[in-house]
C-alpha cells in the first residue's frame, strides 16, 4: 500500500484509476485491459507529480523528507556497499540500535560506513528509537572514527535524524558531551570523511555527524537547527506555524547551496527518493565516487586545511579580509551638535598651538636680545 501525503490527493486519484485499469477482473467480469488508456493516465501523473515537486514550499519539503517509504541509511549500506561488518559497542556503556556502523568495500576500496537508521517499520522505529542517537552511538561513532583515521581509510555517513535522543537517560549519560566529542573527531580526521544528509538532518544530532569535508544533501532532504515544529512553538507559541517556521529556517537544500553549507545537491527523481529508488541509489553512488575521488592525491595535511577552510567561510562571502569591507557602515552616527561640539575642539586645538608657537617665537627674540 503506498503512502501520499496530503497535497498529493490527485496524484491518489490518477494512481487509483490506474490500478482499476490494470485489473482485468473488475465488476462487469475478464475484460481487456486497455494499455493506451494506462499509458495516457501515467503521462497525467508525471506531469502532475513535476509540477507538484517543482514548486515545494518548505514545509512540503519536510514532509517529502519524513515519508514512510523514503529510503533510509540500511537500504543504501545495503545496496551501496559490499562486504559490509557491522560493529557494535561503544566500550563505555552499551549499544545503540539506532546508528549503524561498520567497515565495508566501495568500488574495492574499503571504507567506513556510519547510518542513522530510523527504521521501516513500526517494531524498527521503536528498536531504532526513530533515529535519534544516544550517547552510546555517537561514542561508538568515534571509536570507529579514530580506527579508520589510523589505518587511512576514507570515511562515509548518511545522515537522517529528527535530533539527538533528549532523554532523561541519555542526559544523565553525558549526551551533549558525546555530541562536542563527535563533533571534534570529524573536525580532526586526517582522511575525508563525506556526509549525505538522505532525510531529516536535525539540530547537534546530525551535526555531530556531518561536520564533514563534504557535505552533500538528497534534493528533498532538510539539515535544520530545529524542527519546524518546535520552531514555530518557540517563536509564536503556536505549533501549528509551520509554514512561516519553515520557510524562515531556511532548511531545504537549494537555500542551504546558496549559503554554502552544503556542498552538492543530489537530484532526485520526480515524485521523490520513494517513488524511484534505483535512480537515487544511482545518483547517491555517482556522487560518492565523484567525492572521494577529489581527496585521492591530497595529503593529510590538505585534507585538514580544506575541511577547516570550508567551515570557516560558511557565512563569509569571500572569506576572510584583510579590512572590513563594512567599517565604514558600523561607525556611529553623530547628530549636528556633536559635530559642531567637535569642531569647536578641533579649533581650540589650533588656536592652541598658533598661541603656544607665538610665545615661543617671543621668548626666543627676548632671551637673544
């Protein structure tokens, strides 16, 4: 059974309509199904599901992003990877079920592999805890981290989480820790480590994993501080704002280009990463490999440098300046009688000195003669 979501009613419609006409045993008994008729309905819903996702607001976005049936980290660690070992453990205190983690081979060559995993179903997402990490799992991240930075092996994460679990438990185990700890690890790594935001990228929980060389984001995925939600509670103590929350975020991925804090955009297919999941497993991988193919005769100290460089431009145009540009702009305005007021000293500062060089002049004339 597929999902819509609700500005997707008469894409529902159309879909119904074809599904009756592919059944050749409808009420009046066998009858011929008609292929042109098919065919002509699955042209309606292609030019009807382009217009739709050509023109998503923000918050249709996030909703693109949440949908059931998207793909999640399992299914491209699946379909992506070869001969992957999953690891678990953090060595501290125990196993978080919602990160995957594990050493496996892309295009023979071996790499690390970090999913926030939400789950298919509903028995999943409560064994996952809907992608929201524990402490446990960002310090199994950094375990796995520091081992493939030892042994020079690139590393890849795909990021989809509404945030970092903000239980009480999680709390009491040291969460905002392990999150500046993971943070800190990407921020260190002498290999490339490449994030893939493939659905929610929420707040310090996809941060703590996506402070990464390359930051890449699925065209229907959203990387936010807050959810538009909890946004719109904050800010007009009205939840059901999310419209205005949304597009004041600025959480989808073209606007977050446009920022520069995501490096690439990865298309999906019309209707969204659900709707074809072949062609995005193609683009995700195109992507991957186009990536590491840039850090492959950079040294460690290059990687470092360009990871540093791209965090420091976020928000700077140009970089740094030798002299601000704007210090023109943030001087203070003085009103008519400040200016006069300064005037006035200026002047007495001359008379002062015209005075003073007079009665020198004097004393010298006197003392000669």
């Amino acid at each position: 059974m597929k999902n819509y979501l609700n500005f997707e009613n008469e894409v529902k419609e159309l879909e119904a309509k074809i599904d009756a006409l592919k059944d050749p045993y409808n009420r009046e008994g066998i009858s011929e199904v008609n292929t042109d008729e098919i065919t002509l309905f699955e042209e309606k819903i292609n030019k009807k599901l382009e217009k739709l996702y050509s023109n998503l607001n923000p918050w249709q976005t996030t909703q693109v992003a949440r949908h059931e049936d998207r793909p999640k980290a399992k299914y491209f660690i699946d379909n992506l990877f070869e001969d992957f070992i999953s690891l678990s453990g953090d060595r501290f205190y125990g196993e978080d079920n919602s990160v995957i983690a594990g050493f496996a081979k892309f295009e023979n060559k071996s790499v690390l592999v970090i999913g926030q995993e939400k789950g298919e179903n509903l028995e999943e997402r409560l064994d996952r805890n809907f992608g929201m990490m524990r402490p446990e799992g960002y310090r199994k991240s950094v375990r796995l981290m520091e081992l493939a930075n030892k042994f020079n092996i690139p590393i890849i994460t795909f990021i989809d989480t509404p945030g970092a679990y903000p239980g009480v438990g999680a709390e009491e185990r040291g969460q905002a820790e392990a999150i500046a700890k993971s943070i800190e690890s990407c921020l260190k790594l002498k290999v490339p480590n490449i994030s893939i935001i493939i659905g929610e990228g929420g707040s310090g929980g996809a941060i703590a994993l996506a402070s990464a060389s390359k930051v890449i984001m699925l065209q229907n995925a959203i990387y936010s501080v807050i959810s538009p939600e909890g946004c719109a509670t904050i800010l007009w103590r009205d939840p059901k704002k999310t419209l205005e929350a949304a597009y004041a975020m600025k959480l989808t991925a073209n606007e977050l280009y446009q920022l520069n804090i995501v490096d690439e955009i990865i298309e999906e297919p019309i209707g969204g990463a659900h709707r074809d999941r072949e062609k995005t497993l193609e683009n995700t991988r195109n992507s991957i490999k186009k990536n590491l193919q840039q850090f492959k005769n950079l040294n460690e100290e290059e990687i470092i440098l360009q990871r540093k460089n791209k965090f420091l431009q976020i928000g700077r145009g140009r970089g740094f300046s030798t002299k601000s540009e704007t210090s023109n702009s943030l001087s203070l305005k003085k009103n008519n009688i400040e200016v006069l007021f300064d005037k006035i000293i200026i002047n007495k500062k001359i008379i002062g000195g015209i005075i003073l060089l007079i009665i020198t002049i004097l004393a010298v004339y006197i003392f000669n003669n």
